[in-house]
C-alpha cells in the first residue's frame, strides 16, 4: 500500500515538474496578440482605425476589403460579440462589415467618425437592414 502510495506522489511530482518547465519553455506571445496586417492588391494604401469617413469612401475596394478583413478577424476575437445574439451579427462576413460601413458612411453625420468606431458600431446599427442599402 505504502508504495503504490509513494508511486502517485512522485507522478503528481513528475507532471508537476513537466508542467512548470512547460509553462517557461513557452513563447511569450499569445497567438492571438500579432497583429497580421493584410495588405490590398495592387499598392492600394492601407486603411487603419484611425482614418475618417472621408478616407474610408476615397478607398478603393481592395483596401476596403483589406481593412474588413483585419476589423472582421478583432470582431470575432472580442468579448463583447458573445453578447450579440442578433442572427445577422453572429452571420456576418468581411464582406458584410464593409458593407454595413458603407451604409454608416452613406450617412452624412457619421463621415468624421473613425473607421475604428464605425467597425464596432457599424454591424449593430445596421443588423436589420438590407445588405448594400445606401442612404
């Protein structure tokens, strides 16, 4: 009996030792934290969350795309899109968030807005209305 006891505690010790000399072999970056930028076709120039309305409707529709894509990718990594249970937010595509941006900047009060906040407010705004509504 002792030894079958002596035996499970040099395992837990074993597994213990091999799981903390997993935890410092490890890369220290998450996966999830790099950034990987996707870069239109053709030398577009590449939209950021920064730029305005205005930026957003002088793209072209490579570097639109592009920009969904990278926005798109943050949206399903976010916290707050498990709070939606809107079937059109949980269905929607890269190509469906530049298509609700257009209809948010088709809107003239919202072209000083950053593509940043029209990417997060942009989806739930629009969820109800048809895809390539323009205002």
């Amino acid at each position: 009996m002792s030894q079958v006891f002596n035996f499970r505690i040099l395992v837990r010790i074993f597994l213990a030792t091999m799981a903390i000399a997993f935890i410092f072999t490890a890369p220290n970056q998450a996966i999830a934290a790099t950034r990987r930028p996707v870069i239109p076709a053709n030398g577009q120039p590449i939209l950021g969350g920064n730029m305005h309305g205005s930026d957003w409707i002088a793209a072209s529709r490579e570097s639109k795309q592009a920009y969904c894509e990278e926005a798109f990718a943050a949206f399903r990594g976010s916290a707050a899109q498990s709070y939606i249970i809107s079937h059109n937010i949980q269905s929607l595509s890269p190509e469906g968030l530049c298509d609700r941006m257009d209809q948010y900047y088709s809107l003239e009060e919202y072209i000083d807005d950053r593509l940043g906040s029209a990417a997060a407010i942009a989806p739930i705004l629009f969820a109800d209305t048809p895809l390539g509504t323009k205002y």
